[in-house]
C-alpha cells in the first residue's frame, strides 16, 4: 500500500512543476508585451506632444511679428489718422524722464541684511 502512495505523490510533483514553470514563462511574456505595449502608446503621445509644440511655436512666431508689425510707429501714425484721434508727439521740453536708482544701506547690527530702498528722481 506504501508503494502505491508513494508512486502517485512522485508523479504529481513533476507535473506540478512543469505547471508552475510555464506559468512564469507565460506570465514573464505576457508582462514583456504588455511593456511594449505602453512603450509604443508613450512613443505616439511623444510624437503627437512634439507635433503640439512644433504648432504652437509656429503660432507664437507669426503671433509675434504681428505684435511687432502692430507696434511699428508707421502702423500706429497710419491707425491714428485712420481713427481721427488728432495725437501728436508731445515736444521735448514736456516729458518727463524718471531715472530708478536701487541703493543699499548699511546692514543693521545683528541682522546681517542690508536694506534695499527704491529712490526715484526727476530730470528735465
């Protein structure tokens, strides 16, 4: 009665890890095509995103020569007139130049920081 036993428990134990084997074989190309899978979804996103970019900047270039075409003094005198706004240029002796000077005072004892102050002055 043993020896039945015993031949049973033998041969159910290759079997076992035959089983066992290709499960992680399987498991190991499935988690492979998986991986390939999302390495190829992040390469069109990649594409597409670079794509995107590529759009917009051309979008911000002509946006910008516009605004620099817009901003021209003959572009803004040719809307004045067009308008009927009746502005000029104002003459020199009416503008006003302000000069911004950042100074930095003495630091305070103990504190180790100097203290910045904003002193504006006026010229003609």
């Amino acid at each position: 009665m043993n020896r039945k036993i015993g031949k049973s428990a033998v041969r159910f134990g290759p079997a076992l890890k035959a089983v066992f084997i290709s499960l992680v074989t399987c498991s190991l190309g499935l988690g492979y095509v998986w991986q390939k899978q999302q390495i190829n979804t992040l390469g069109k996103q990649i594409k597409e995103n670079e794509i995107n970019l590529e759009e917009l900047r051309r979008e911000n270039k002509r946006r910008g020569d516009r605004l620099s075409f817009l901003m021209s003094p003959q572009q803004l005198d040719a809307r004045l007139r067009q308008l009927k706004l009746n502005l000029e240029v104002p003459l020199p002796e009416r503008i006003v130049v302000l000069i911004e000077q950042w100074e930095t005072s003495q630091p305070a004892a103990g504190s180790g920081r100097g203290k910045k102050a904003l002193v504006r002055t006026a010229s003609r």
